[in-house]
C-alpha cells in the first residue's frame, strides 16, 4: 500500500532528486531481471530461521531445567554439610573406640578445609602405640585400623562346649561390627547372620551365600 503525502508534504520534495531515486530503482529492477533472482535462497533462508527458533527454545528448556537440578545440588550440598557439621560432634567417639580397638594409640579426624569440607575431605590422622602420628595412607597394611575384623582360628583343638561358648562371645562382642569368621564347626558357623560357602566343581570355584535369620523361616512357616 503507497503512502499518501499532503500537499504540505509534496511541496518540500525535490523533483530532480525523486527522478535520481527512481532511475536508481528501475536500473537494479532491470539488473535483477537480468541476473534472475533465487527464490530458493529465500525458502532456505526461512527453513534455516524456523530451526534456530526450534533449537532456541529446546535451549532455553534445557537451561531453566539444568538451573532446577544446579539449586537442588546446592541445597543437597548445604544438608549435607549441615549433617557433617552434626556428626562431628560424634568424631570423639570414633577416635576413643580406635584407641580401644587397637589396644592404645590415638586417632584424629580433621577438616582439610573447614570453610569447604567436600573440597578436600577429612584428614584421617592416626598414631599406632609407641609410634608417631602420621596419615593413614602412610600407615603400613599392618598398622591400619580396619572396618572388617577377620578372623581364621583353629577350632580342631576345642570341644563342643568351647566352641560354642566362644561362637557366642563372638556374636555378642561384634554386634555392631561387621566381622567374618571362618570355621568348618556347625556350631560355630551357625550363630552367624550371614554365611558364605565355598565348593568346588569342575576344578571352578563356586559360593553360595545364605541369609541366617531365623524370624525369616518364623514368619513364612
């Protein structure tokens, strides 16, 4: 649709430079005419638009959905950092049940970074009995507070009686600790909560493993 001027508007034109103009214009219509104009260049130029449009928007929802998942990392981190801060109350219990364990010595557990614990974690400081203190990963295999207490004893001299008392002593001594025994002794093995058995077939080695929970066999009779 062509504009239309006022008389006011028309008298303010230059005539010699409108004729400039139009000359112009009908120079480039017949260049373009000439040439040939590539519609297709147009078409492509709008298939190519409405796939950015497509993919900035898949980006926009990609974006609000990694900001959803960055501010619940960060207010698991600030729970968790919270419950850290709690339970450290409870890290003199740990070194008193090292120094127990081990029969003396001492143990520390520190902050590398206390304004950042999950940066560089905890320093696990122990001292063996009549030894210096030093880190635990410069602690021979042999020195080494350990959370699975193995045990391999020769029940072939004891009786009946002595095995059972000690398969007792055993469960009651370790009630809270994750300790394996290994034994051939009926008496001995069945006082456990779990039990691994080791055959052989065919020259391959095999194991079973075995829940030993009575109230399991209670509740389903």
């Amino acid at each position: 649709m062509l504009p239309k001027y006022t008389n006011e508007v028309t008298r303010q034109f230059d005539e010699e430079l409108l004729q400039q103009q139009v000359s112009k214009l009908d120079e480039l219509r017949s260049a373009l005419k000439t040439k040939g104009v590539n519609m297709g260049l147009l078409n492509d130029y709008n298939d190519r638009v409405k796939i950015y449009n497509a993919e900035s928007e898949l980006f926009q929802q990609i974006s609000r959905q990694r900001d959803l998942h960055r501010s619940f990392v960060m207010s698991c981190g600030k729970c968790v950092f919270k419950n850290l801060w709690k339970a450290s109350g409870n890290w003199t219990c740990f070194e008193r049940n090292v120094s127990n364990d081990n029969y003396g010595g001492d143990a520390s557990l520190d902050l590398v970074d206390s304004l950042d614990p999950f940066s560089e974690g905890i320093s696990f400081g122990v001292r063996p009995p009549k030894k210096s203190w030093k880190q635990i990963v410069n602690l021979s295999g042999g020195e080494k507070p350990w959370h699975l207490w193995l045990s391999s004893l020769d029940f072939i001299t004891l009786d009946y009686r002595n095995v059972t008392i000690l398969a007792h002593l055993i469960k009651e001594r370790t009630e809270n600790a994750q300790f394996i025994v290994i034994s051939l002794r009926n008496n001995m093995f069945e006082k456990g909560d779990r039990l691994v058995g080791i055959y052989k077939v065919s020259d391959c080695t095999k194991n079973v493993v075995v829940d030993n929970d009575p109230r399991k066999y209670i509740a389903v009779a």
